[in-house]
C-alpha cells in the first residue's frame, strides 16, 4: 500500500508518493500560480496516471492552501510547523534545528535531542506578514534583474568576489538599492550574492532573533535550492560546511512530514479521519468545485463601492505667483526636498507665492537629481529672482545641504508641518505619503506635537501602488485614479506586503475579477495599511491635509474619505510640499535674522561635474564607508561617517574645538575618573559594569561601590557597530534601540571573561523637586537584567548576574538592605557593605564631585 502527501503552499504544491516505512517513491513540486485547486486537480490527476487510486491507503496534508484542498480530498490535515519538524528529524537524524524558506513564509524549528521521546520540537519561530527572508522576495529581485531563480541565480551568487550591500527588510528598498547600484556599474553577481547576504542577515536578526544556532541544522523549502543562500547563511551564522545540511528531499519535506505525522497517528490508533473510503481518491471533488467558481473566494469581504466622492475634494489654495513687479528685484527662497525615490524643489517670494518648482526622480543618484532641479528651476524664474535663502530636506538633506551651501537644513516632518501649516491656519493633522516613506503629523496650532512614520515596510507607500499598477499594465498618475473610481464592488486585499499582493492579484485575476475591482481595493489597501500601521491608535483632528504625491491619486483620496469619514483636503502642488516647507521655514529664518545674503552658491552648480568616490574609514572599529565629493573649484565634501572626521575643515578643527568644547567626552572623562575604578587584584572576583541605559548616569556610584566591596571593577567599551550588530541580533523582543545596544554591551563584557555582571533592576530615582511623588524608570530599562538572562543566559556560559532590584527613591537603608545580596556574594561583610554607602554619602560635599555622583548620593540618604 501507498501513502500520499501534499504540501499546498502559497506558491507552489508539493506532493510525495511513499511506501509503508516512508520511503519516497514519486516527488513532485509545482508553481499553483495563484490557483491552488486547478493545480491540485492537474497534479494529483497526473498522479492518478501513474499509481492506481486502490493501492492508497492513507493520504494526509498541510500547507496555507492544504485545509481546503484536504477537506475535498478527505485527507488527515497537520499543522506545517508540525511537518516540517518531523520530516527534519526523519532527514537529518542528529539535527538540532530546522530551517524552511518557502515562498511567502520561513520557518525555524528547535528541535528536542535526539534521543527525545514524544516531543517533535522544543521552539519555533515564524516570518511575520513580510515577505523579507523569503523565496517570493528572491523571486522578486531576480525577475527585475532578468536572470532565472531556479538555475541562474544561484550560480551568479557563488561567482561573486564582492558581495553589494542590498537591503533585505523590504523587497521595494532593495529596488531602490539594486537601481543605484546598477547605475554604478556593479556586476550582477556582487548584486545577486549581496541580495542572498540581505536575506541571511534578515533571517539572523528577525526569525532568529535570541536563538542559539546548533549545529547540525536541516535547510528544507524551496529556497535551499539556491546555493548562494546556503553560502550566504553558512558566512552570516558562521556556521561550518557540515552544520547546515541540506537534504535531497529538502523542496517536498512539508509533504514528507504530513505522510510521516499520519503515519505516526495511524500506528498509535488515534488518526482522526482513518483511510480514504474505498482508497479512493477524491479529485473529482476538487474538479466539481473549480466548476462552482468557489476557489478561495468564499474567504474573502468586499468593502462598501468606492465610488466618486460626493463632492470634488477640497484643494486648499496657496498662493501660486509668477514673478511679476516694476523691474525690481524680487526676493526669492529655496527649498529642496531630496528623498529616495524622488528630488523636489521649490522657490517662493517673500509673500509666500510659488515662483516655480520642479519634480525629478532621484534614481539613486541624488546630486545628480539636484543638478537636474536646479537646471530646470533655473529655466522657470523670472531673471529678476535673487536667491536670499535656501534649505534642504529629506534623507538627503545634509549631504545635498553642504553641496549647494544651505542657509537651514531642516527634517520633513518640520517641512510637511510648515507647509500645511502656511496654507491654513487650521490644520490639526497631516498625512503624507512618498515614495518610500510615509508619516502622520499631528499640529497644535501650527506646532508639531506629535509624530510617526513607516518602519521598514512599503506597504503603506507610494511604491506600493507603483509596484501594483506595473504589474496590471496600468499608468500610475494617468488611469490608476479614474479606473479605481469607475469601480463599483472594490475587493478587500487586506494589508498586505507588497510582494506578497503580487500572488494575490494573480489569483484575483484568475478567477475574473476586474481591474477596477482590483485596482478600487489596492486603494483601499494602501488607506488600510496607512491608517493601521502609521496612525494607529494616534488621534486624527477635525481638518486633515493629504500631502505628498499620491495624493494626486483620487482613488486613494476617495478611500482616505470612505474609511475615516473625514473631508481630507489636498493642497495645491502637494508632490512638493516637503520643498516649499522648507522654503518657508528658510525665509522665516533670514528675516527673523534680517539676513540678506545667502549661503547659496547659485544656479551654476547644475552645469558642474562632481566625481564620487566611497571608501571604508579604518579609523575606529565602526569602518564607515564615506562618500567623499569632489567639485571644481570647492573644498571636498564627506558624508555618510559617524563622527567629524572628515567633515570639519582642515585648519578649522583646533578653532572649532575652542569655540564649542565636546562636551560629551569632556561628560564621558569625568564619568570615568569618578568610578574610581580599583587596580586589579588577582585574588578578588571581576564583576563588569555594562556601559549603556542607567548604568552611564550611576557609574560613578556602582564603580566606587563595587570597589569598596573588594571586586575588581570593569566597564565595557563604549558602543561601535560590533556591539550594536551583536545586541540588535541577540535581543528577543523589539524594544527600544538602546536596550537593544545594552545587549551587545553585555555580550562584550561576557567575552572579556569577567566573573559577574552588575545588572541592577533599577526600580526608582531620587525625585528631581520637592512636588514630585514619584521618579521611576521606563519599564524596559528596569527590567533589563531579566532580557538579559532570557535571550543571553550568562550564567549558562559561566557568568554571575548580580541584579539586585534597587529602589533609591526609599532611602539609604532600603538601599542598603537590597544590596546585602551583593556584598554576600563578594565575600563583603554588612559592615563593608554600610561603610561604602556611607563613604559615598560624604561625598556629596566635596566640591570635586561630579554632577552624576553628587545625584546618586542623595538617592540614599
């Protein structure tokens, strides 16, 4: 008798054929193309062709499509989870973990020891609603590359010599870095193998995020096929040749698991549905179903019709003057607005009037789109136009501020603001949506209270619809807003990732839908994912402006109308506003200052030809790559490095440093000289001080303390990109930068060999005035020693945890008595233990005391 399995994923089915001890006779793996039943019914009627119906008896399934394909076949249906941790154990007998990328999802699996009974996993973890760190986000990258996933682009991966550094958190961000580095001329397979490094580093940092990677580790799904991601996730968790198997049967493990799990189920007497009636197969069921038109979309809403809004939107004016006047002068004011996907630039007069503007895309090559708006603006003014002031905005801001000698570099939320707020008075909220980016603005009388913007995802971007529209052949400014409106049933598509919409539209297409009902829910879609991902649960006012240039979209502005109920008002020029706010914001500045003379080196920078070149600094463990630009005539520009290294002018740095001391050194210096941290004892235990949240402000406290309790004390280096990676891959949950960097500072610490860590769970402070009652910490940074022990473990790998909870705000003998653990496990008496809080207690009153320490010490008293 046979068995037969199917895997029924989200974009492809797998199927096997096995004998009676698991054996795999017939494999197959086929692409569904967003019709999961027609490839089931094609697949499993070839099937039919080759072994008799009678001679099944057990069939089980699995996979995102493979309850409903179960349910029609009469098949025992497993979690895939479940399938592909059994299949694992049963490929790879001493495996630990278990690794599946598929096509929308990836897996890690922990598994029991081998010589486990009962148990098919310990842990696992899965992908979130991104398709980073999966096969479609591979599919996708290589389909804008022109090279074939299955055969070529592996192959071009492992020819690499210098992999490029492509973003692999959001299939649309790489877009951007693949265009940008293609027009640098970088070779495919620097691209190709940077892609399968961007997926590994994201596997490594999300889906791994506070595992232990232990070796052997079974690679399963379709993607460890491609041996550039087995290179690539071999050097990323490095990982030795024979610590990451890949199985010959790794494309079909989740079908494999699904036989084996029945079989299991079947031996201990308990399979829920038993053996198909008769051993038949039941594929007329699947045919009789695609006759219905059923397919998945009895699972899917529709929303309200789109419809036309029931009144044109409202478009705030703002003033849109020409240069017009008696042959005088006329003061203009220049804002530039770089950004990833586009470079915008607006000039206006000192009434606020448009003089002209200009939209480039920015193309990966943002001083060249500079010189492309500035070449253009420059044909629109009137000749009588003086530039007194010119800001810049956007990511690209300090760069392109330096390169065309900005008066004001200002951020885009304070631009957008400007902007909305110039043109009316009244605006409460701001939403605007770019490119790549996307942000709420919340204003109280024309000041920005609060904020938010995307977080790694394009879901919620202008990208997102330009991606779609491509795909329907559609033109994204001209039809995709009338064609939305003509929509009369729009589809729900739900919020989803950019990648993941692709399949979605396929079957939708399939199955007949038409592209107005598509096209009315991408609209929705993007509204969906604004409004939950951004906003949440931020309050949205009374009078809202929709900013940025999809709102030149009116399907998107309709849907923004539908969901919110709201008359969201769309100002003029609005693909320019984060431009004209920082024209707005520079022309305040200089009248204020009543400066007439701007920094601004003119319109003849777009005739220049500048040369950039990168390299990697050497001179601290950060290696920054710099971006160094060279102009005619001008002293060269740096950008992209952590510090002043190159930025501050040769010949202006000992004069910089006098006029504007560095105050955080000179803050870091005295921290250190006041822990007075003790010359090392061989015979005394070595506990080491963490240098991050709390533990800067206190140093000067726990470092004299620790000391007087006979330990030697020690400090972590200051935080550098080791430290940072390390943290950010290590942490479990996702907290707060800073808290994530505290994890790499303990790691450090861990690897110097120091006997205990000082993790105190800071439960108060002092109260900073006599009218506070109470001064406690952020819930994060008190609990930060039991983050610690659950995603670091130190004293699994020999290291004590000192983390005694202090409440400093009680009082000195509450103080006292939290600490006596401590001194205990030091070997300190209570009487040493009394004697150093009391010394620190005197020391309030030298005058050489520091600031920091003269805090900690009325924490106790």
């Amino acid at each position: 008798m046979l068995a037969l399995g199917f895997d029924a994923g989200s974009v492809a089915l797998k199927t096997v054929v096995t004998d009676p001890t698991g054996q795999i006779l017939d494999a197959t793996y086929t692409r569904t193309n967003g019709q999961p039943l027609a490839t089931a019914s094609r697949v499993l009627g070839a099937l039919l062709d080759r072994f008799p119906k009678s001679r099944f008896s057990l069939i089980a399934g699995t996979g995102s499509a493979g309850g409903m394909i179960g349910k029609l076949l009469e098949a025992t249906f497993f979690n895939e989870v479940i399938c592909q941790a059994v299949a694992g154990r049963y490929l790879v007998p001493k495996a630990r973990m278990a690794l599946e990328i598929g096509g929308q999802d990836s897996k890690l699996i922990v598994l029991p020891p081998p010589d486990a009974n009962g148990q098919d996993m310990v842990d696992f973890a899965m992908n979130t609603s991104c398709a980073a760190g999966t096969g479609s986000f591979l599919d996708q990258q290589a389909s804008r590359l022109g090279i074939r996933i299955e055969e070529e682009f592996g192959r071009l991966a492992l020819a690499s010599r210098l992999p490029a550094r492509v973003a692999g958190r959001c299939s649309v961000f790489a877009k951007s870095d693949m265009i940008h580095l293609q027009q640098q001329a970088t070779p495919t397979e620097d691209i190709v193998a940077g892609l399968c490094l961007g997926l590994a580093r994201n596997l490594k940092s999300n889906l791994g995020q506070g595992y232990r990677w232990k070796g052997p580790i079974v690679f399963c799904g379709g993607v460890a096929a491609n041996e550039g991601v087995v290179r690539a996730i071999r050097e990323v968790l490095g990982l030795e040749p024979d610590d990451l198997v890949v199985p010959e049967e790794h494309a079909v493990s989740g079908a494999l698991g699904a036989v084996l799990a029945a079989m299991r189920q079947q031996a201990e007497g308990r399979c829920e549905s038993g053996p198909p009636p008769g051993g038949r197969l039941h594929v007329e069921r699947l045919n009789h179903s695609l006759n219905r038109g059923n397919g998945a979309a009895h699972r899917l809403g529709r929303l309200g019709p789109l419809g036309p809004p029931d009144k044109a939107p409202c478009i705030a004016e703002q003033a849109d003057g020409t240069a017009r006047g008696n042959g005088k002068t006329i003061d203009g004011y220049l804002g530039l607005d770089v950004g990833s996907i586009s470079t915008k630039v607006a000039v206006i007069d000192a009434q606020n009037g448009l003089l002209a503007k200009n939209y480039q895309m920015t193309a990966g090559r943002p001083l060249d789109a500079v010189r492309r708006v500035l070449a253009e603006i420059r044909v629109q003014l009137d000749p009588r136009v003086r530039i007194r002031g010119a800001s810049t905005t956007g990511s690209g801001r300090y760069l392109t501020g330096d390169f065309i000698g900005a008066d004001l570099v200002i951020n885009e939320i304070i631009a957008q603001a400007a902007a909305a707020g110039e043109a009316d008075r009244d605006v409460d909220t701001v939403f605007e949506i770019g490119g790549q980016d996307s942000k709420y603005i919340r204003l109280d009388r024309g000041v920005v209270v609060d904020f938010e913007m995307n977080h790694a995802c394009a879901a919620g971007t202008g990208s997102f619809l330009e991606e779609q529209a491509e795909r329907l052949g559609i033109n994204i400014k001209e039809e995709f807003g009338r064609i939305a409106l003509g929509s009369r049933q729009p589809i729900r598509l739900g919020e989803r990732c950019t990648v993941f919409m692709e399949s979605d539209l396929l079957s939708h297409q399939q199955r007949g839908e038409s592209v107005e009902d598509l096209v009315a829910g991408l609209c929705y879609s993007i509204v969906g994912n604004y409004l939950s991902r951004v906003v949440g649960n931020r309050r949205i006012g009374r009078r809202v402006y929709f900013q940025g240039a999809t709102a030149f979209n009116q399907g998107v502005v309709a849907a923004f109308r539908k969901l919110t109920g709201l008359d969201i008002r769309v100002p003029a020029n609005p693909e320019v506003t984060g431009a004209i706010g920082a024209a707005v914001l520079v022309r305040r500045a200089q009248q204020q200052h009543g400066r007439r003379e701007s920094r601004f080196v003119g319109f003849a920078l777009a005739d220049l030809q500048c040369r950039v070149r990168s390299f990697a600094c050497d001179a601290c463990s950060n290696h920054c790559e710099v971006n160094e630009v060279t102009i005619p005539g001008r002293t060269p520009l740096y950008h992209g490095s952590r510090c002043d290294r190159y930025n501050v002018k040769k010949g202006e740095s000992a004069l910089s440093a006098r006029r504007i001391p560095d105050l955080f050194t000179e803050r870091q210096q005295l921290l250190m000289r006041h822990a007075n941290l003790p010359e090392p004892q061989p015979a005394q235990p070595t506990v080491g001080i963490p240098l991050a949240l709390a533990n800067y402000e206190l140093l000067p406290f726990w470092g004299t303390l620790l000391g007087q309790l006979g330990a030697n004390v020690t400090v972590s280096p200051v935080s550098n990109r080791k430290i940072i990676r390390r943290g950010v891959e290590v942490v479990l949950s996702t907290p707060c930068f800073p808290v994530k960097v505290a994890h790499g500072h303990v790691l450090e610490l861990i690897e110097l060999g120091v006997d205990y860590l000082w993790m105190p769970s800071v439960i108060s402070m002092w109260r900073d005035h006599p009218g506070q009652r109470f001064n406690q910490l952020c819930p994060y940074v008190t609990a930060l020693p039991y983050q610690i022990a659950a995603a670091v473990d130190p004293e699994r790998q020999g290291v004590g945890l000192l983390r005694p909870p202090v409440s400093f705000e009680e009082g000195r003998s509450t103080v006292i008595r939290q600490l006596r653990p401590v001194a205990e496990c030091l070997s300190a008496s209570r009487r040493q233990l009394r004697l150093a809080v009391q010394r620190l207690g005197r020391l309030k009153s030298s005058s050489s005391t520091p600031a920091a320490l003269a805090n900690t010490t009325t924490y106790i008293e």
